[in-house]
C-alpha cells in the first residue's frame, strides 16, 4: 500500500489551535491504517501540537474559507 500524504515534512501550514489561527512546520507525521478503507493523517508540529492532515491548509485564506 501507498500512502501519498498532502505536505512534506518541513512545509509551513496554517492551523486552528485552542481558537487562533496557527502556522507551523510540520516536523513528521502518525499514519494510521484501519484496513484497506481508512487511512488517517496526523500532521505534528511538536510533542504536545498534532493535527488531522485534513485540518491543515496551505495557505491563511484556505484556512479561513474552511471555517
């Protein structure tokens, strides 16, 4: 199996974390597979900071056209 995530390890993203907008590097990633179905991305950005890929945009407008 293949798994294609949506950024690469260092690229800077935009965020929501406790109700401000964020951008961060992504510093790696949890894969999780359940089956051939579900595939989960967790973006992480320290210790204590991981985000569902889904939930991270490129760009600030991306991020506020999604909320």
């Amino acid at each position: 199996m293949k798994i294609e995530t949506k950024f690469e390890v260092g690229t800077y993203v935009y965020f929501m974390y406790n109700n401000q907008a964020i951008i961060r590097s992504i510093g790696g990633f949890d894969i999780y597979v359940n089956g051939v179905r579900e595939v989960k991305v967790k973006n992480w950005f320290s210790s204590e900071t991981q985000v569902d890929e889904n939930k991270c945009f490129a760009t600030k407008e991306e991020l506020i056209n999604s909320l």
